[in-house]
C-alpha cells in the first residue's frame, strides 16, 4: 500500500508517495516517487 512521505530537506518540505514492505522482520522501501513541494502539488 502506498502512502505520502514528507521529507524536510534544509527547512523546505518535499512530499514522496513511498511503498515499503517487510522483509526478515524490518521494513524496507520498495519504491519511491517524487511528487514534489505543497505549492506545486497544488499547481497541478
């Protein structure tokens, strides 16, 4: 299941949409897709 991530990267935010599964117990990232910052998720 995907899900939105946030990162915080030199006090600007950044937003991912990240699936992550369980592999031996500890979760792992499957993959990762840049989506961008607030305002051009919004322009969009």
């Amino acid at each position: 299941m995907a899900h939105l991530y946030k990162k915080i990267i030199k006090g600007r935010t950044y937003w991912y949409l990240r699936e992550t599964h369980r592999v031996d117990g500890k979760v792992k990232l499957k993959w990762q897709k840049y989506l961008g910052t607030a305002d051009s998720i919004l322009a969009k």
